[in-house]
C-alpha cells in the first residue's frame, strides 16, 4: 500500500509541477509578446502615416499599406499576420514589422487576410494572390517593384506565406511568378502525424493537441478531414527542389508552436531539396515577439534582408 500512495504522490507531484511549468512558460510568453513586439511603435508609426495622408487602407484587397519616407522605388514587401486563421495579430505583427521596414527606407503591406468565418477552402492564398496582382498592376501608384517579391509570415501567417511559396497551392497556381525569398517566423504547419510525437509536460501536449488542426477546422469548417484536406495546409510536404530561399526562425521556449515538431519539419524539407536557406533557433525565444527586441532574435530582419539582397535604402 505504501508503495502504490508513493507512486499516487509522485503522479500527482509530476502533474503539478509541470501544471505550474506550463503556467510560467505561458506567463512569459504574454510578457515576452507585449515588450519585445514593438506593437505601440507600430501603431505610432501608422498614426502619423494617417495624419500626413500617406497610409493607404484597402478593404477590397486587405492590406494597409506602409510607404517609406524616402520616395525611393522599393521590393514588394507583404506582410502576413498569425493568429492561427481564426484572428489576425495585425498590430503586434503587422504594423510593428511594417514600421521598422520604414525605418530601413522600405514600404511595406500588412496583409489582413479573412480569418474565422471569412477563412474557407484555401481563401487566404486566393486573397493574397488577389493582393499581389492588384500591385503588380499598379507598381507606380505605390511606388514598388512587385516583380521580386518578398513575403514575410508568422505563426499561421508564416504558414500562408509559405505555402505561397509553393507550386501547388501558392504562386504557380495562381499565374503569379514565384516570390524572392519567404521570412517564416515561429511558423506553424500542419502535421497529419502529429500524434505519434510525444511531449514531457503533458499540459503543453494538450494544448498543442487543441492547437494543431485548429487551423485545419477553421480552414474547412469541418473537423473530420478528407486525405487531401489532412495535407492542405502541411506546409513541408508542398516543398520541392524549386522553392524559393528562405529565411526561417523560431525559439527554444514557444509552446504554442514546438519548434522541433513545427518548423524543424519545413527546415528538414527545405534541406533535403537543397532549397538556399538559413534557419535559427533562437534560446529562450517564445511565440509572437515579432521584430524580437529584446531577445536573441533581434537583429533577424536586417539578417533576413541581407540574405534576399535587399539593400538598405536609407530613411
């Protein structure tokens, strides 16, 4: 009997010691997103675009347009917000990113892609698509080169983005030229075999468990899927030798998209298509610090740029 309350003790100790775990990792995250993403510059900066007259909105194509200050002729930038397709983190980032590529004398689009009941049968890609050939029609009204186009994405934006990236379901689909470099950061893809990985803290498995077809649900409004929906949005099985080069991040503390079982999945296909990339795993980094002030990923846009051959324009 004393064995078997010993066993029952240490049961319910692991449970709760990986509870308050899973807790502090959570409270970190939310700490780490509010000082590190740089969400009241953001808005700062698309204030003062509003103010001048230069923000341009779209609610027909869904972007908010950032123009840079110097009038020079910059790449077609977009940017894709997570939210894992059921909300949009625009602000925290979107404008935030949008803001410090002004800084580095570029203009950039913040995507706001339909999410939730505006997000069915692949609707964000056909959207983007939309966005950018609306652009590309319109090069000198914004003042962009749109023919080398770089998309940046997080979460379940970086899973748009790159799925855009890919013949199938991104830019060949849809006539559109393939992009210049994709930025992923702390991306999501979907995993049909999720459930033969296994996690030590079994409240960071649940949650992860809730998380990982949510996007799926929202995606197909349904939560038992055909074949080819399991695959829809598996965004490492959609890479080929012809995907264009990429940048991708994500950190060692992101509970909300495991590095090893998310993006370690997309960098290994990347790798084995010898597709030109550079992956970093950031320490201690958690999920939705964006621009990632603050932490070992700060710095990583201005790396990211450089690996595209975008220059710095200047303010």
């Amino acid at each position: 009997m004393l064995v078997l309350w010993i066993i029952v003790g240490a049961f319910v100790g692991w449970y709760v010691f990986t509870f308050v775990v899973a807790m502090f990792q959570t409270a970190y995250m939310y700490h780490m997103e509010k000082k590190c993403s740089r969400r009241e510059e953001g808005l700062a900066r698309k204030k003062a675009l509003s103010d001048s007259g230069r923000l341009i909105v779209s609610e027909e194509y869904k972007f908010t347009f950032f123009p840079n200050d110097n009038g020079k002729r910059s790449p077609l930038i977009i940017i894709c917000p997570g939210g894992g397709y059921k909300y949009l983190c625009t602000e925290k980032e979107g404008f935030s990113t949008a803001m410090r590529l002004n800084e580095y004398g570029l203009s950039a689009f913040v995507f706001e892609y339909g999410t939730g009941k505006d997000c069915f049968d692949m609707s964000p890609m056909k959207e983007l698509a939309a966005l950018i050939r609306h652009v590309q029609e319109n090069e000198d009204r914004y003042n962009v080169d749109s023919k080398n186009y770089i998309l940046i994405g997080f979460s379940a934006g970086g899973n748009l983005a790159g799925m855009f990236g890919t013949k199938e379901e991104g830019y060949l689909k849809y006539g559109l030229n393939k992009p210049r470099a994709v930025f992923l950061g702390y991306f999501w893809t979907s995993d049909p075999e999720y459930y033969k990985h296994h996690c030590v803290n079994p409240w960071i498995w649940l949650l992860d468990r809730h998380l990982y077809f949510r996007g799926n649900q929202i995606m197909f409004k349904k939560k038992k899927f055909t074949e080819w929906e399991k695959n829809a949005l598996a965004l490492h099985k959609h890479i080929d030798k012809d995907y264009p080069k990429a940048y991708l991040f994500s950190g060692t503390q992101d509970i909300v998209v495991p590095h090893k079982l998310q993006c370690g999945l997309v960098e290994n296909a990347i790798a084995q298509n010898h597709v030109e990339h550079i992956y970093h795993v950031f320490k201690s980094m958690p999920h939705g610090v964006a621009v990632g002030d603050f932490t070992n990923a700060s710095g990583w846009l201005t790396e990211a740029l450089s690996f595209a051959g975008v220059e710095y324009l200047g303010k």
